[in-house]
C-alpha cells in the first residue's frame, strides 16, 4: 500500500526539516523499522536529497505488502509525535517540498 502523495510529499518535508542531518535520517528510518536491505540500498543513495530520499523508502515499503505498510504508519507517527518540531522555525514549515 502507497501512503497517498500529498501525504507522502509533507512527511518527506517533516523528516528533511526536522531532522536534518543525513545520519540521523538513517536512525530514524531504522528506529521506524525500515528493512535492513532498504536501508544498504539508501546508504548507498547518501548524496541524494532526504526528500528523493523518503519517496525511495516509501516506494520500497510499498512493495512489502503489510509489513511495509506497518513501517510506513510508523514513519507517521514517529514525525506526529516528534518532540522537538516546535524548534522548526515557522519560515521553515511553509517551504514547498519541491524546492
């Protein structure tokens, strides 16, 4: 199961804007529980923007079936959740996610 675009798009945006640097991209995608041969495969992608980023691990989690899709509500929820978005600057939020 695909998580729709436009959801896809803000929580590609959320985990670039949140959390930023590239090796804490990594441990949240692994915290969330995105399969160790995705994430060889997003290492490898290490140059390419947290965005294409996200899009990438969501379109290989939609190939998993159930299992892909538990992932997926966890990257959700884990950026739902996340306790420290109130520090991204407001200018920061309103970034279209395809800049």
């Amino acid at each position: 199961m695909r998580l729709p675009q436009d959801i896809a798009n803000l929580l590609a945006v959320a985990i670039r804007d949140v959390i930023w640097f590239k090796d804490n991209v990594f441990a949240f995608l692994e915290e969330c529980g995105v399969p160790p041969a995705i994430m060889i495969e997003v290492r490898r992608r290490r140059s390419e923007p947290t965005i294409k980023t996200v899009h990438y691990v969501l379109d290989q989690l939609a190939t998993k079936g159930d299992d892909g899709a538990t992932v997926s509500k966890a990257l959700l929820t884990n950026m739902h959740y996340w306790k420290d978005i109130h520090t991204v600057p407001q200018e920061r939020r309103a970034v279209p996610w395809n800049r």
